[in-house]
C-alpha cells in the first residue's frame, strides 16, 4: 500500500462524520485493552481511543493481553481483541478471560467477518463486533452500546 493512501486511511479514521465531537466523548474516560497482533492497528486504535478520552493498555498478542487483564482487571472496562492472530485466537483469548472474570466486556474486532456475523459472534461470548477498518465514530458507538448495555443490569 502506498505510503499516501495509507495516510488518507488513517486521517480518515479519525474524521468525526455526523455528530459533533463533544458527542464522543464519555462522561468518565475508561479504561481499554486493545489486544491485537498488528502493531499500526494498534497505534490507530490507541490514538482513536486517547482522542475520546481513555486510557489504553496495549497487547501485541493474546497471551500478553491475558496477562495485563490478571494484573489489571480492576481498572479496565473493555477489551477490543482481533479474532486472527496467530499464537492465541481471539475466541481462546475470550474463552480464557471469561474463566477469569465472567462479566468482563468484550469487543471483536475483525475484518475476516462481515456486519451480518454479529449474532454468530455474540453466540460465541463476545459482547460486540465492530468491522475493520472502522473510524472514530464506529468505534464510539459500539463502545457506548456495550458499556451502557451493562451498566444497566
């Protein structure tokens, strides 16, 4: 891919499409693991997530992300997994962190799935599915709809 047009993927990212940006933004940041095997997919989500005003805690790998979420469950409220990665697939990661701690909220992100699959991946023990690529508003959205969803039972 050339180095332009991936730019314009990543700024395009970032492009707040129908709200106004204030609209984005929680009330109380939280507190986000993002576990995936592509570094600059991180990165992406890493500032999205800064720019709404939460934390973030980065995993390059299920293994390692299973290992930040022992140490630090107390704090994080969500973790965004990749379902394809090499060592630890984003269904063992969720099976393993569900022993942990059942009520922990997970969001699959993947671009091997389509929108369609979301029932399926729920069905599965995921909280949410967001598609890749996905943009700050996207992003937002699932996160609230998952976080609201469960702070009201």
């Amino acid at each position: 891919m050339q180095l332009s047009k991936l730019n314009n993927n990543i700024s395009g990212a970032f492009k707040y499409r129908s709200k106004s940006e204030r609209d984005y933004l929680p009330e109380n940041g939280k507190t986000i693991l993002v576990i995936d095997d592509e570094e600059l997919l991180i990165k992406i989500c890493e500032m999205m997530l800064k720019r709404l005003g939460h934390k973030v805690f980065k995993a390059y790998s299920g293994s390692e992300g299973l290992k930040i979420f022992e140490t630090n469950r107390s704090q994080i409220d969500l973790i965004i997994s990749d379902l394809n990665m090499p060592e630890m697939d984003g269904q063992e990661v969720v099976d393993k962190l569900r022993k942990i701690d059942h009520h922990v909220k997970v969001l699959l992100s993947s671009g091997a799935l389509s929108d369609s699959d979301e029932k399926e991946v729920i069905n599965r023990g995921f909280d949410g599915f967001i598609k890749k690529p996905y943009n700050i508003n996207i992003l937002s959205e699932k996160m609230n709809e998952i976080l609201n969803r469960t702070s009201m039972l």
